[in-house]
C-alpha cells in the first residue's frame, strides 16, 4: 500500500521535489512516497503574483499571514547563502512564482497530489501556478486540487472554520 506524505508545510514539498529529483543517484534509496497532500502550500515566497485581482491583495483583509511573505526576514531565511534575488527564480524555493522557468518534466516524478486552498488565502494564485505546472508534467489525474471558497490560509488547523476545515478533511 502506496504511503501518503502529509505537507503541512512547504519544507516537506521542498524535500519530496529534491530527494525524488535526485533518486536515480540513489539506487538503493526506496520511493515509498505513494501521494503527496499539499494543504495549503506557500510557494511564491516573493510574491510575484501582484495587481488589484490577485489574492494577495484581494484577500489581505480576510487572510492572516501577510507579514510573512511582504517582510524581508523570510526571504532572508529562505536564501541562506544564496543572494536574496534567487528565491524568485529558484524552483527548488519557490515552485509558485511567475519569475521560473520550468524545465518540462520538472514535476514529473513527484507522487499523485492533493493540493487544499481556500478561495480566501493570500496564496491562492501561486498555489494555482503550482497546480498548472504540476498538471502539466504529471496529468490532471494525478493532481486533485480542492479549493474551498472561504477557506483563509491553513483553515485545517481552525476548529471554528467550518464547513470547510470538514470538506477538505474528508
């Protein structure tokens, strides 16, 4: 029975994408990975999804975690030693942003995903930049992607965010 790897942040994606692109380097290192739930990813640590109709802007006054990715200590974190202006462009980092140039296949060996938003998170058009791109090298059949429309950042961890916390649970 294929395991479900649970990523309730983004540090798990990060891991799965890096450990499953360099598999064939490691013969002997067992891909027991069967699905991959994403609830929800941030994955445009920049915010490269910008203008009036983007949720970043549209869903500030319902979404809880702006300070997170318009601070500069994230992108600071993120980068280490790399310069700052690579978390854009680092699809390792960022696998949202509209700053990549994804190689086709880039997504290709990532186990069947579940990705879970809300209509209301901040993050929703990267999520969906992610969800496309993923598609795109996996098959739409290997990408659920559930979007609860008032559903605010991480809404699974929010006893009082009902129905969605339930929907998206089952």
């Amino acid at each position: 029975m294929p395991s479900l790897v649970i990523a309730t942040w983004w540090k798990t994606l990060v891991l799965t994408f890096g450990t499953l692109s360099f598999a064939n380097n490691f013969p002997n290192l067992p891909n027991s990975a069967g699905q991959l739930l994403l609830p929800p990813p941030p994955v445009d640590w920049v915010v490269t999804h910008t203008g009036r109709e983007a949720a970043m802007t549209r869903s500030s006054p319902t979404d809880f975690v702006q300070t997170i990715f318009t601070g500069n200590y994230t992108k600071r974190t993120l980068a280490g030693t790399l310069p700052e202006d690579s978390i854009a462009t680092n699809i390792s980092i960022s696998h949202g942003s509209l700053c990549i140039t994804k190689a086709p296949g880039t997504f290709a060996q990532l186990p069947s995903t579940c990705i879970v938003t809300g209509g209301a998170e901040i993050t929703l058009g990267p999520m969906i930049t992610l969800r496309d791109r993923m598609q795109e090298d996996m098959g739409k059949d290997q990408v659920l992607f559930i979007e609860a429309p008032d559903g605010t950042h991480d809404f699974f961890t929010a006893g009082w965010h009902e129905p969605e916390r339930t929907d998206g649970l089952r």
